[in-house]
C-alpha cells in the first residue's frame, strides 16, 4: 500500500513536468514546420 501511495504521489509531482516538457516540444515543433 506504501508504495502505490509513493507511486500516486510520484506522478502527481512529475505530471506538470511532463506536461511542461510537452509543451515545449510543441514550441518547438511548430517553429520548425511552418504553421
């Protein structure tokens, strides 16, 4: 149970990093192809 709740708490802390990371992937993308 200890480690679900570690793992919960894991992504929770890591979702708007991955979130962030997306976002900036995009940025990039879009500023290579032409929109």
């Amino acid at each position: 149970m200890r480690n679900f709740l570690a793992l919960g708490l894991l992504i929770t802390l890591s979702a708007p990093a991955h979130a962030a990371t997306l976002h900036h992937y995009r940025a990039i993308m879009s500023s290579f192809v032409p929109a």
